[in-house]
C-alpha cells in the first residue's frame, strides 16, 4: 500500500501511476476509464456497440432516455408510444392524460 492506502484510503499500483482502477475491476468485472470519470460508458460502448448497465441487466434504454428525455425509437419518428406501449401493453393518447 502507498501512503494514502496506509491512512486508510485503499488505492492499488494502477491508481499511484495515474491510471484509476475502480474495485470491480479488480474483481475482474471490466469497467473502462470513461466509467471511472462519471461518464457511464463501458467496454462495449467504446467498441461502438451502445449498452448501458441497464441494458446489461435486460432493462432496454435508448441514447435519448440516457439523457433524460425519454423516447423510443417510435416517439423519434414522430409517432408517439410511451413505455406501457414498450411492454406489450397498448395504452391509447386518452389514457395519457388520465381519460380513459
């Protein structure tokens, strides 16, 4: 351990040379350095294949729900599906603003 690892303050070789490596990677659980910085992006995003952690989980969420605006695909196109719509279940414009 370096000195802040003996104050208490875990860091691993990586860490002191500037390279941060988080606690799941050393468990070999890969997360890359634009996850460490607070930009969730991972291994295979990187690659140019878009998924988020809750992609991973089997949670499907796009680039724009990522940001805050939730929409699908559908709702980019101009025509409007919310996520009751996603799960098989078909919700109509009425029932949007609570008139069933």
């Amino acid at each position: 351990m370096d000195p802040l690892g003996r104050s208490g303050n875990a860091m691993d070789p990586l860490q002191w040379s500037g390279y941060v490596i988080s606690p799941l990677e050393r468990s070999g659980y890969a997360i890359g350095p634009l996850e460490w910085s607070g930009n969730g992006i991972d291994l295979l995003e990187r690659s140019g294949n878009a998924i988020d952690p809750l992609e991973r989980s089997g949670y499907a969420i796009d680039p724009l729900e990522w940001s805050g605006n939730t929409m699908d695909p559908l709702e980019w196109s101009g025509n409007g599906i919310d996520p009751l719509e996603w799960s098989g279940y078909v919700i109509s414009p009425l029932e949007w603003s609570g008139y069933v």
